[in-house]
C-alpha cells in the first residue's frame, strides 16, 4: 500500500490453461512445496516480519516433511497420517 503498487488484472484462470502469452506479465503462485519455501525465503517483507532465524527454522521443518512425502511409497497414506491422524 505504501509502495502504491497496482495488482495484476483478475483471471478466471490464476495457474494458466497452456496460453503463456497471457502470463508472461503475472506473478504466478507456488504450486509446490519446494517453490512456496523458496519463495518465502526470498520475500523481503517476510523475512522482516517473521526474522530470518524463524524462516530458517520453518523452512527446515517444511522441507523434512517434503523429503519425508517424497520418500513414502504410499503418498496418500503420507499424508492421511501426516495430516489428518490427529482428527
């Protein structure tokens, strides 16, 4: 709000539908894990708000649960116990 920045126009389509031309100029989301991480480490707003030293701490978490999806034989069942064993 500060820096007056205006916001990409609305899409019906936010992740694309094989038409790049019309993506080229916005600012796609993560879709995975590894990305979202990785984009949070390098936003400088976040970093200021949560401290660099918490992010570490996250992101070293968050990627000890991607290697642990990533290494499951069964990926449903992953994340059924990962998430959802608690309920």
């Amino acid at each position: 709000m500060e820096e007056k920045l205006i916001p990409p126009l609305a899409t019906d389509s936010p992740y694309g539908n094989g038409d790049m031309t019309s993506m080229d100029q916005t600012v796609r989301i993560p879709n995975n894990l590894d990305d979202a991480l990785l984009a949070l480490q390098e936003n400088p707003a976040m970093r200021e708000g949560f401290g660099a030293e918490f992010l570490r701490y996250y992101s070293r978490i968050k990627n000890a649960e991607q290697k642990r999806f990533v290494d499951a034989e069964d990926k449903l069942e992953f994340q059924r116990r990962e998430y959802f064993s608690r309920i």
